[in-house]
C-alpha cells in the first residue's frame, strides 16, 4: 500500500484540523456520560480528518514525451467544455480552442504545468464563488490566469478557476519563469475548474466528459 504523501498547501489545514479534533474528543470523553456519544463523535471527526488527508493528497506523477508540442492535462477532473472561443484577458479576442476540466471534491487539486516553455504573464483576479462548472465561472469566478509561450512560439493559456466551495488559489508561475511538465503550476483549495486556451488549430485528444489526470493524460497537440 502506498504512503499517503499531503501535499504543502495542506500543511497548515491538516496541523490545524489535528488539534482542534484532538481537543473536541478529549472535552467530549471527560465532559459527557455516554460512552456512545464520545465514539460517535470520534468516529464523525476521524472520518472528517481522513478527507482532508485525502483532499490535500499528492501523488508522485512522472511524464515524459517525445513531443514538445503536445499539451498535458494540468489536472484530474472530468473534460466539461471543448469549444471554439474568444479570448479577451490576454489575447485581445483571439479565437482559440478551449478545453476545460472541472475538478469535483474527491479529485486531486494539485495542478501541472501543462507544456514546457516560459511563463509570460500571471494575474490573480478576484470575482464570484458561483459552481464551477458553469461557463460564465470562467469569466467572473475568482480566477488565476498564467500564460506560457511554448518552445514553437505558439502561447497557451492556463486558467484556475474558483468554484462554489473554493476559497483559495494558489499559483506558483511568475512572468518570466522557465516553467516544465512534471512542475507543480499551483493547487485550488475545494471545488473548482481548469481552463486551458489553446491555438485554435490544435488537435484535441479528449472529448466531453472523459476523465484526465494531471500531469499524465495527453489532451492535445499544437
């Protein structure tokens, strides 16, 4: 069986959650006369600690490709759009392809650097906490954006997108950073989506509804 490795973003959540579970479960062993009561609640709040465990997990994932073109999926979900766009943020209107995956409440948050290549522009937006699985979440949800120019000089972008649930984006990418495959881009806390902008020629490798890992299922191809 393999070793349960959390990643850093749930050091302090799990710390946390440690003692204020420890503590609940003495008050309740000292302080209550039913022997019932206590094991209820241990059982209740050993479950509620194993989640979180299971939320912030972090498996070892290793990809390699012989194609520097090929674009890796950035997170584990479930392919929720596939569509011609117009990209306003960063590239003026530009029609190009998205591909988005919506990550649920048991999927691993961590999220990848989908190519190789430089990091040109990061940008935290705040915004709304609406479910991220609708279209307009792209748009107005709270949302991080990283744009990467791959080493054919095509530019890809890469959205974080907050969902209901979600209360924290982390992204690790800043401008200018030479960013790989098999790096961590950053890790959404709770329910939320990944959006991926591509040149609207590309090939695409998933279709609606099939299920991605991060940093190991090929979605496409520029």
């Amino acid at each position: 069986m393999k070793k349960i490795k959390i990643h850093k973003e749930g050091y302090g959540i799990v710390a946390v959650l440690f003692l204020i579970i420890a503590t609940l479960n003495i008050f309740v062993y000292y302080e209550t006369p039913s022997r019932t009561l206590f094991i209820v609640n241990l059982i209740i709040t050993c479950l509620a600690f194993g989640y979180v465990i299971f939320f912030f997990r972090n498996p070892a994932r290793v990809v390699e490709v012989d194609d520097n073109n090929m674009i890796i999926a950035p997170a584990d979900g479930r392919v929720c759009v596939i569509e011609p766009t117009e990209e306003w943020e960063y590239f003026e209107g530009k029609r190009m392809m998205q591909v988005s995956i919506f990550m649920s409440l048991i999927s691993v948050h961590a999220n990848w650097f989908p190519i190789s290549g430089k990091v040109l522009y990061t940008k935290h937006h705040k915004g709304r906490h609406i479910a991220a699985y609708l279209p307009k979440s792209s748009s107005e949800n709270e949302r991080a954006t990283t744009v990467i120019e791959c080493a054919n000089g095509e530019k890809i972008l890469i959205r974080q997108v907050a969902g209901a649930l979600a209360r924290r984006i982390v992204t690790y990418a800043a401008a200018g950073h030479e960013c790989s495959i098999n790096e961590h881009l950053g890790f959404i806390k709770f329910g939320s989506r990944v959006d991926i902008f591509l040149p609207i020629d590309s090939k695409i490798f998933v279709e609606l509804g099939e299920s991605t890992k991060g940093n190991e299922t090929i979605i496409a191809r520029l």
